[in-house]
C-alpha cells in the first residue's frame, strides 16, 4: 500500500462524508449574502468535493515520478473517480439540483467506457485517457461544484452557469464517450 493508493484510497473514504453533508438532514444554519444563499452543509461537501476531486491527478503523479505503479492503483483509480462522481451527481438529483437525465447521461458513460477499458485490459493493452476524457472530466467537476454552491457568484446577476455547464458537460461526456469507442472499435467483437 504506497502513498499513491492511500490517497486513491482517501478519495474513495470521502465520498460517503460528501454524501452526508449533502443527504442527511443536519442543519448546521446557512450563509446569507444579498439575495445568495448557502447551506454550511453543502459549503462542507463543495470543500471537500474539491479537496478529492484535486487528488485525482495527485495520485497519478506520484505514482508515476516514484515508479510506484500498481495494478491496485489501476484498478482503484478510475474506480475512486467513478464513485465520487457518481454519488455527487445521484445526491444532487436528489435534492433538486440537477436534471436527472443529465446525471443518467454521465453515470452510463462511465459504466460504457469503463467497460470498453476491462475488454482493452483483457486483450493486454491499456486505453490511456484522451483529450476529450480529461476534458469531459474538467468541466463535470466545473459543473459539480456549480451546483454544489448553489451557483454562485453567477447566481448574484441571475446567470444560470450552473445550468449551461451541466448541459455543456452532458454533451461533452456524449462526444467523449464515442470519441473512445470509436478509437477503439477495434475491441468490440462483431459477430
């Protein structure tokens, strides 16, 4: 267990505390500014959304510049990725704040890709994130947080950002999720 999978490791133990701060009913007050508010709850699951979401290409790092690379990393890496993400997205569908076809657009893009990297990984290759994937990645963490501070500062001018951005993404997640399956048609048998 090096430090690159501890951290892995943290990301996935934070998940649960996120999903607490946002689903279990403990009013811990709320911050008020001009016609903005914001829940201490959700300020708490946004800080800590972000300090995981930052460990993403932390892990990685590490792992590669101390040649500490570990099939449990790779297998727990995406993992870690997939379960924050997705349990953000379920908790934000759950209190109102995000389209529910958007959640299910970026939630079965996962599962999909995912699914495309186990048959690479059985034929002996590895698919390497693409640019459209670190993208897709980029602004659905954009898109979480958004939602996650109830939009602001956009929400002083009335600009729904977090709206666009949740679009943006769902799109972007679409195209990248092709963008895979197309690159890597080779993988699909087709009998």
């Amino acid at each position: 267990m090096n430090l690159a999978n501890r951290i892995t490791l943290a990301r996935i133990f934070l998940v649960p505390v996120i999903m607490f701060f946002l689903l279990i009913k403990v009013d811990l007050g709320s911050l008020s500014f001009m016609d903005f508010e914001i829940s201490y709850n959700q300020m708490i699951a946004a800080v800590i959304f972000i300090i995981a979401a930052s460990t993403d290409g932390l892990d990685g790092y590490i792992a590669r510049k101390n040649k500490i690379v570990t099939n449990l990393g790779k297998l727990l890496d995406p993992l870690a990725d997939k379960l924050l993400v997705a349990a953000v997205l379920i908790s934000l569908v759950e209190m109102g704040k995000l389209n529910a076809l958007i959640a299910i657009i970026i939630i079965s893009r996962e599962f999909a890709v995912t699914g495309l990297r186990q048959i690479a990984l059985l034929e002996g290759s590895v698919m390497a994130a693409s640019a459209w994937g670190k993208w897709k990645t980029a602004i659905q963490i954009t898109m979480i947080i958004a939602l996650l501070i109830n939009n602001f500062p956009f929400a002083l001018i009335d600009f729904p950002f977090d709206v666009i951005a949740s679009w943006i993404a769902a799109i972007i997640t679409v195209y990248s999720g092709i963008d895979y399956f197309v690159k890597n048609k080779h993988l699909i048998p087709v009998e």
